[in-house]
C-alpha cells in the first residue's frame, strides 16, 4: 500500500533526529523525498520506501487538508 505524500506535508518519523525534533518537512517527491528538520533545518533525501517504513503518521497536510 501506498502513502499519500504530498509538498508541505508536515511527517513523524520513529526517531527523533539528533537536534531532538521527530517532525520533518516534505519539500521534494519523486522516486527521493526531500525532507527539512523543522527543528534544525537540516535537509535530507530518503527513497520513497525508507521514509514510508520511518514514517509514524503525518502530523500537518501541506494545503490545510485535515489528518487522516
């Protein structure tokens, strides 16, 4: 099954980043996902199917579209 992961989307992961922040930003899709650290502001690319066995749940929809 496939997650849907749009721009702006705001993802939990299971592990918190080492600034402290379990919270990261989706700013690229493709078959890489960009993300930004919203505690450090860090950028990093994860493939597609890492970051939807990292991901715990979205917290925030990019366009103002409630959680699932």
């Amino acid at each position: 099954m496939v997650i849907e992961i749009n721009l702006g989307d705001i993802v939990k992961l299971k592990k918190k980043h080492p600034c402290g922040s379990y919270e990261w930003e989706v700013v690229r899709l493709g078959a890489d996902i960009g993300l930004k650290c919203t505690g450090c502001q860090r950028r990093v690319m994860l493939p597609r199917s890492v970051l939807e066995r990292r991901m715990k749940g979205a917290v925030k929809r990019g366009s103002g579209r409630p959680v699932d």
